[in-house]
C-alpha cells in the first residue's frame, strides 16, 4: 500500500499508509490534518492548494493552478488521488481560516471596552441584574448528639437563610460535602445558580478559598469561533481568545456544512469539528492564560446561528436548508454543560442564545440584545456582517429581522486571496491613485509579510481602486500598469503584494472573480436593507443610526464602505461599528438572568422576513450590484 | 519477580507477576479475582481460603485453617505473602458471597406476587397514582411555509394539548426529534416523565413502535443486590435476578466497607465495585434475559442503607461511622442515572429512598412502604433481617425505628459455614432428634450438593439442635455422636455434611463460634423488639401483626425463630415473611410519584431510637442471649 509524507509547514511530518485512489483531501481529513475546503471539497474554491515533492499522483489541470504551478507540482488537495508513495507538502495557507488561535491583549483597553459598554448599556437599560452564579459564604453550627440534622439539610437550611430560597444540593457539591464541611469546621463558600423555581448549590469549598468562579461567553462564527472568559461575580474578563471553525474543512457556508453533516458520519464529524478541534482547544487557551482550572468554569453562554447552533448540539438539520426551512428549535432549554462540552464544572448550565428563524439565528438576537436597538424610540438598523449578512430594522416598538445571502467575502472567504483577520492578514489598505503603489497595515508583528486580505482589507482595496478608476463600476480592469496582471483567460488581477513580498512567497491580489463575488456581497446587503425600509415605507433618510457589528478585521472604513454601496449614503456619524455583538450579548446572557429573558424576549418579538418571497427583490438586489448602485441618485455623496 | 499463578475453579488460570512481599488477597484484588473477605482482610474471619498447590509463600497457622489442612497447603489469603514463583488455587467458597448472577424464574407464579401483592396494597392505600414516567401518542400538522413553527415548539405545544401541562423537550430527544418527525410524519410516541413543575420529553420515536419504556428497582443489600426491571406502562414484572455485592471483600459489614472507602483510593473502589461489578453485569443479565436494550430504561430507584446510599454515590462516609453519626443526606434530590449509573437511558433520573439515620437507610423507608403498616391503627413490628436488623414499631399515628447491630449472620456472614442464598445453600434444616440425623433442603438442581447455609438454614440448624438438646440454651454441645465432632481446641461442631457428602470436598458445619455469634444476632433483634415497645408502655402482647422482611433464602420457619427466641412467643397467625420488602417498595417508587412522595413523608415522620443511648439496653441484650431467653417466662410455649 502506497505511503502518503505530509511535510506541514516545514515543521512536522506525517507519514500516513493508504489505499491506491484515495484522495488526498480525504486522507487528510482522516489523519487530523488541517486543508480548508471551503466549497467542502468540490474543485470550485481552489484553497486547498498543496505541493507534490516527490512521487506523483494522479490530477488534473485546474482554473486554480496556474501551468507554472503545476508544473512545479502544485494541486487541489481535492482533486488528487494517490498512485503511488508521495510527499505532500500542505502550506500555512492550506488552513489559512483556521490557523492557531489568536488571544487578545487584555492591555489594551478596547478590548475590555466592549464588554464594559454592553455591561453599562444594559444596566442602563434595566436588564443586567439577577446574576445567573453567585456566591454565598455561610456558617453552620457543627452536628453533635442532640442536634444529628444530615449534612444536606444543614446546609440546605443555613442557605435558606442566607438567601431567602430555598436551595437544592446537587450531586457534585454533595459528593464532596461531608468532607469540605469537616475540613472547614463548617464554614463554606457555595457557588449558587438561580434557575426557575429554585437555587442550585453547584459546588461548595472552603470559606478561605478565594478561587475566582468563572462563566465562558462564546460566539460561534461560520468562519470564527470567540470567547471571553469571565469572572462570574465581578463580570471582569479574564481572558479572549478566537481561533478558526474547524468546520471549515468541511465548507465555508452553512449550506455545504449541512449537507457534509447530512453525509454518513458527518453529524458527528461536524460536532467534534467545533467541539472538540476547536472550542476546547481555545477554552483551554483561555484558562491557561487566565490561569483558571477548567473546573473554574460554572456556567456558558454560546450565539451562534442557527446552523451552527445545530450542529454544536448534533442535530439533524437538513431541514434549516430545505422547503420550508424547519429548524429543530428556535429557543432551547438551559442545558448541562457537559452534555455538550466536556472537562468543564460537571454541574455547570449552557445557555444558547434564541434562534429566530432558519437564517436569522442566535448571533443575531445575542448582537441585537448588545446594541439595545430595541431600547430607543427612533429607527434604527443593526447589522452583522458575518459569513452571511444579517439584518435588523426596528425600535422599541417593532423589530424586523431577515438575512441575506452575501456569501463569506467579508470575513474573506469566496476571495482568492481571503483570509481569517489573523497573523498576516492586511487589514487596511490605501492606494495611491497615481501610482497605483498600495499602502497595506498588517495584522501581526511590525516585520510580518502579508499572507492574504482579511474583510476590512477588501472593503479598502475595493474601494480604493474604485476610487482610483482602476476598476469600473461593475469591477473589471480600466487601467493598465505594473500591478494589473493577467491571466492566461484573460482575467485581470490587482496584486497587493508580488510574490517576493509575500510571506509564503505567493502573490497576494485581488481578481476580477473576486470582484464580482465581493460586488455581490454588497449587492445583497444594501438591497436587503432597502427592501426592508421600503416594506415599512420608509427611506434610509429615516433612519437615526446604524451599528454594524462582525469579525471585519480592522473595523470598517465608512467612507469606503458607503464608496462602494454597501451601506446607504448618510452622513458619517449615524455610523458607528460595534465589532462582535454577538460575543458582547453572550457575555451580558452569561452573567445575567434578565439579559438572558431579554434575549428570549427579543427572539419571540421579531419579525423574520424571507427576503427571496419579497416582489421586486431580484430586480433591487440586480440594481444594487454596481459600484455604489445603478441609480447613482441614492449615493449623492459618492463621486463617480 | 515471582509469577502467581491463580488457577479459578479449575476453570480458569490467570498468571500475575508481582513483587515479592505481597500479599496474594492484594494481587488478587489488583487483577479482578474475587475472594471474598467479610473481615476486610484482617485474618478474623477466615473466609479467604486458598490452596498453594505449586511452590511456596509465606504465612503462618490460624484457627481457621485446621493443621490438616495447613499440611495440604490451604491459606487464608489475607494472611499470606508470596516468596517466590506460586500456584494458588481460588476455590468456589473463596467468593461464595459474589458467585454469580441468579435471576427468577417468571413463570414461579410467587415471584410475581410479590410485586402485584404491594402494587394492590398501595393502591388500596391510595398512594400507587401518577405514574413517574409515561408514554403519549401525538399527531402533529406539518410544517409549511405558512407554518414555520420550529421542531421544538410544535412537538411542545402538541404534547401540552394532549396532556394539559407544559412539557419541556429533553436534549436527548432534540437531537432525534428533526429526524424522527420526519420518518413519521409528525406522527410520534413520547415517553414523558412528570418532575415538580414540569414534563419532560425524554424521548420521541416512531408511533408505530411498541418497544417497552422500562425502569428498575433495584435494593442494594450490604450482602446481596437485588433488581427488579418492570415495564413502566403496565408494572409488569420482565426479570428479577440478585447477585452478591462485590463489596464484601472489602468487609462483610458497613463498618468495615466504610473503613476500607476512608483508605486512599478507597471511595472509588467502593464505588466501582457496587457500580461497575454489581450492577452493571446485574442489570446486563436482566435486559438480555427479558430481550431488552438497556437504553430503554427510563427510570430507577434504589433503596439501600446508609452506608450503602453513600458508597453508591462515592460520598465520604466516615461520618456516618463516627459520633455523632452524620449522613451526608436523608433525602437526596431526583438526580441524572447516567451520572451513576452509565449505559441506560441519557434522561433517566434516579430516585432513592430516604434514609433516617446512620443505621436506617433506605431500604427500611422503601420496605415500611410497601408493608403498609402506616395505613393501619393497631400497632404492628416491621422487621428486615438483613445484615443488619433494623425495626419499625408504630401504626397510622406514630413511627418509631431502631436498628440493632445483630451483624450478618441471618444472611450467612458470621458464620463458619455461611453462605448467600443461592446454589448450594442449605435453605431448610430437620434433624432427628434420636438419632441426630439432618434432611437437608439445597437451593439448586436436585443433585445440588450442599456447599454451606443460607439464614434460613441456620435458624432451622439453631432451633432443631436446640430443640433435641443437642445444643444447650448458651449454644453449647451436650450430646456426643458421630455428627458432633471436635477441633483440637476442644471446640464442638455439628457437621451437616461430610467432607464426601458436600459440593467441595469441605464439611459443612456450624461451630460453637458460630453459634455464639448467632445468639448474639438473634439476641440484638429481640431485645431491641422489647425495648422500643417498653418505651410505649407496651408489651409484645399488644402487638396486631409482625411483618419480617429480608434475604433469608426459603423465608423463615416461625415456630423455629420462636423457639430460639427471635421474635416475641405470638401466635404464628401475627406473623408473616413479605421477603425483599426494600425491592417492593423500591418497585413501587419506581412507578408511581404518589409512592415517591409517600416514602419521603414516611422517611421525615418516623423516630430515630439510638438503642445503645436507651438505659437497661445492655441487660436486656445479655438476657436475649440465651435460648430462648433468660425469662422463660416471655416464651411459655416453648417447652424447654
């Protein structure tokens, strides 16, 4: 049987047997070693590009592997098939949207900025109270002959009346408590949940014991996975982290992961994928830095959409993506952690953030909950720029919700060149209209070389060369120069930075291809916020401000974003962006149990609409796809 | 280092290599053999035999091994230390206490009675309703694109019109649900289960399937587990099987057990060996004998002492021990099977029976419950001869309950000679009284030969010699003839069978030791009988009934228990044996919620004695001593 050498990354080499024929993309797969797959493993993305040296295989010429590419033994990890003993070398951009994970610098005060404005914001608002895990410190009178109360109605009875509830003892807490109260002369610490009728006593240790009793706030992305580890008494953040979905190797969309998750196996396959390849590596990045035991952690929230809310818990979820779109749940109930995620509190609680419909999912109420939209009078518009593109239109009286379907492009996916907003990732882009020389800010050390463009740095490089003239309004090549390429079909390119600029020595451009996917993108966005006003019969002039949340990378640029029509044409300052609402709601829903009924509430209140069913929504999203729009009338500001 | 050879009933032969020093009842421990040692392995008791067949090891005599055979090369394996390469032989005696799964026979129309007997009895007293786990039959409209109501809501808002509560929907049965409303066209069975606000769907399947919702109660004896597995819908009795609790060779008693759990590791050994060698082969042998899949059980409850409750959950139990004898809990809260007991149903919850001190546990609350004494105005003796004896005195208005450290002799521990009640026990006794001859009666296949006694057997052996003045009121010889033989400490014994005559080629006997620890047992029951009706003011004569309960092998003969001054000298009529009364009332908490909160109000009502508080407790107890009593006035028809 044939031998298959991964050399990844010039660091680690895996030496694999195998059968004649098999793929390299599925062998991969089966020894954990990471090749994204964004289009889940069709030949049609070109990303999981890698290098045959030595030995051969069987393949074919692809759009995606230029002849002097191939030629140097460059192929589609999906598209080759073993023949014999080979060495496969997979590049770092092989699982560009996946590598490593990425913690944030507590140092730096936005980072914590976010959490303390949601926190404010709600307390403002009147929903941040009601804490879902506390402590309680109380002292007992020991047992003796006369008084022989057990040792779980002693302390069931001296929390009573502590906390004026009547509080049940679970099972991990009274495993421990004839010792915990013999060692601490009956003088403990109880780490309490609230839940509907009752007080829980999840655990209980010395009173002496300053040991921090920590929550975990988690958005999971498409494409990004984030979490905040949290101090559960004082709501202080103790750790972020984010690291790339896994699933990615199993698609880029929701769409290819639930069909991959329909396939033998693939439920399975797609849960261990964000659990156990990626949540609990970053869980356990986070509590190591923090220095938490993992044990620490009582109780999580998780947003995510509705897909990937699915496929955490293993459900079935062809039917989200299929006539008439049935999701398993909208709101699910509050669940033991460990069920889903194992290694943390055994008697600790998952909170999932509502789900509203089969596109419109739990990071979106999480995100609307963070904004507090829904606590002003005025007309505003919320919107996550994920992998997909939601939108909410409303106020303190009515809230409408629908997605659509922009595609990954603006966290850098369906872009030859995209990647996660991680190391190497440009992130702001200004190029020169004369010279057409790009100024590029790069996510990483001052010495780090760009690997590929991450969201923000697509919105700028679009705009700028729209700006320039260099590209036209439908996004094809209008001037020639040193940084204009093309290909053998004829298809022109911007290269960022030439391949001895590069940190993996491959050329980082942007392609007509890309152009289009990107302009699409925009396209879906801006119609779908038109639409909805229009269905209210109301004009983007109405609206009073607009928060656009999501993993962009180095945040938007509004002036460029509104050059290339993604957001109406309004004066700068009813702009603001709000990075990962979706985390910054997880983290209010963690610690509080009436931000968690807020969010319930908020699912049940909206309104989802299905774009696709709207009259006239082809012909809006047709017109919008244009740099800024066909009707050069709704960006008056915009000099074309 | 020196090898070990087991060689296991000439069935088996397992080889460990070990250091020198160790002790062979260790290395056995170490490598999953079983020898039993009631004693906890301190050389008192004499039940770990082995025989060095090959090489040699280091020990020295004991009273329990005669110099015969010392010279053939038997061992008491907790007293025996390997020197070099060795072949033990383990006898079958060597785990006479463990040896094997014994299961009912379904079609014997009296191991039905007993569960349809205490099914009647409560329902008769009201309290068999509300049955804890249900099933119900739910058609649901599909869904379209005009009603998109997610999975979740429409099964919850289905299962609500059915039934006329809330239900919430398990984990369990989310991650079926898409898949099964969809083979089934929304057309299902849910098994529900009622808790105290809410129903729970613990799981949906196909309308079309009949397959039985199970549960199992089960009674967890220091000595003996018995378990029952019933169709939850009906009550219907699909198997019943008992086996040793694999405990007993870290002590014979809770004293021991809790000491064996306090040495390091010790908890989870305990644990292990009442789960994971108990139980779960147990409960296997149940669901394969009535064609059952383990994930269809939905419930259980169990019902053990204290001591036993504890270990079972791996709580520190050393408190119960130790003045001023604290539990870690009477009552403990409805928690999740799987957390232990894995390998059933993921929602099943578990329910034990409350205890009400440290020496009266759950199964006495379990056993009153199903006896029915409390719904009665006379007053009544609720007896459970387990390894311990415990009491219950009271009527419908009061309960009083005592334990009595009468240790394990009616279940055969104690005894030289004694065994559990299964093949090979010795289960009724006569003997002629001129010429001393024995008709043995052997639990087993009619060439059954007997291997040692079971409780029954022994009060037979006790009252028959007593009764031929074979043996004296204090238990001592005063006959000669070839059944009496002595030892060459000049201690007399009765031999039931010969060397030629028994399963192993050993004699089975009964000493005047055995006798002596027997008195004590029985001497413990009645005085703590006489005591707590003193208490009252009242007298044996006051008493209406007296129900006994336990594992006593082929019940109990009554005229011979009053002979030797077990129970109070009564008409037989008042007397009855309701045998595992802790397993029926199990049954029936199992089944109905009614009994669930029946068994809590009879654990918080009844009065715990501490007998050894109570003055005159230590005459009494000597003048119990003694067959049948030091007053022969308390038995007048027992001639003497």
């Amino acid at each position: 049987m044939p031998k298959v050498s991964f050399r990844i990354s010039e660091k680690e080499t895996i030496d694999v047997t195998v059968e004649i024929g098999e793929r390299i993309m599925d062998i991969a797969r089966n020894s954990g070693i990471y090749i994204d797959a964004p289009c889940s493993g069709n030949g049609t993305c070109g990303k999981c590009r890698v290098q045959i040296v030595d030995g051969d295989a069987e393949s074919h010429p692809t759009r995606h592997i230029t002849d002097e590419d191939y030629a140097a033994g460059w192929r589609l990890a999906c598209e080759t098939k073993v023949t014999g003993d080979v060495t496969v070398l997979v590049p770092e951009t092989a699982s560009a949207f996946r590598t490593g994970i990425r913690t944030a610098d507590l140092n730096d005060p936005t980072v914590r900025a976010a959490f303390d404005d949601v926190q404010n914001d709600l307390k403002a608002a009147g929903v941040m109270g009601d804490p879902a895990v506390f402590t309680c410190e109380i002292t007992m009178d020991p047992p003796t002959l006369e008084d022989t109360l057990c040792d779980t109605d002693r302390i069931e009875r001296a929390v009573k009346a502590a906390i004026g509830q009547e509080a049940k003892l679970s099972l991990y807490a009274l495993r421990k408590l004839a010792q915990v109260l013999r060692e601490d002369d009956f003088h403990v610490r109880c780490v309490l949940s609230r839940d509907e009728d009752c007080v829980h006593i999840l655990d209980v240790g010395s009173a002496k014991s300053k040991r921090k009793i920590c929550g975990l706030a988690i958005d999971i992305g498409t494409t990004t996975v984030t979490a905040a580890l949290v101090d559960m008494e004082t709501g202080e953040l103790l750790a972020r982290g984010s690291a790339g979905n896994a699933q990615i190797r199993y698609g880029a969309d929701v769409i290819n992961r639930i069909i991959e998750s329909g396939r033998d196996g693939g439920r399975e396959r797609l849960r261990r994928a964000v659990v156990d390849e990626t949540l609990i590596p970053l869980i356990g990045t986070l509590c190591r830095k923090a220095k938490i035991y993992q044990k620490q952690i009582y109780r999580a929230c998780i947003a995510g959409n509705t897909t990937m809310s699915h496929l955490l818990l293993g459900l079935y979820a062809d039917p989200v993506r299929m006539e008439p779109f049935i999701p398993s749940f909208f709101q699910c109930h509050e669940m033991r952690l460990n069920d889903v995620l194992s290694g943390l509190h055994p008697e600790a609680k998952l909170v999932l953030t509502p789900n509203v419909g089969s596109y419109v999912g739990g990071d979106i109420t999480s995100g609307l909950l963070a904004c507090t939209l829904w606590n002003r009078d005025e007309l505003e518009l919320f919107i996550d720029l994920g992998t997909n593109g939601e939108i909410v239109l409303g106020s303190s009286e009515f809230l409408f919700t629908c997605a659509c379907s922009a595609g990954p492009a603006f966290e850098g996916g369906d872009i030859s060149c995209g990647m996660r907003a991680t190391n190497g990732a440009i992130e702001k882009v200004r190029i020169d209209k004369e010279t057409m020389e790009p100024t590029l800010s790069i996510i990483g050390s001052k010495s780090q070389k760009p690997l590929g463009l991450c969201g923000s740095g697509i919105i700028d490089t679009v705009a700028e060369l729209f700006r320039g003239g260099i590209i036209s309004a439908k996004g094809k090549f209008a001037r020639e120069g040193e940084r204009i390429r093309y290909d053998e079909h004829g298809m022109g390119r911007y290269v960022l930075a030439f391949e001895d600029q590069s940190a993996d020595g491959r050329e980082v451009s942007i392609n007509e291809v890309d152009l289009d996917n990107f302009i699409r993108a925009k396209g879906a966005i801006f119609s779908a916020i038109l639409l909805m006003l229009r269905q209210l019969g109301m004009e983007p002039s109405d609206l009073t401000r607009i928060q656009i949340a999501g993993g962009i990378g180095g945040g938007i640029d509004f002036p460029n974003a509104i050059t290339i029509g993604i957001f109406p044409d309004l004066p700068l300052e009813k702009f603001s962006y709000i990075g990962n609402s979706s985390l910054s709601g997880a983290y209010a829903v963690l610690l509080s149990r009436e931000a968690a009924a807020k969010v319930r509430e908020l699912g049940s209140n909206m309104t989802y609409v299905e774009l696709s069913n709207e009259p006239g929504y082809m012909d809006e999203f047709v017109s919008a796809c244009f740099l800024p729009h066909t009707n050069a009338e709704l960006f008056p500001s915009v000099e074309v």
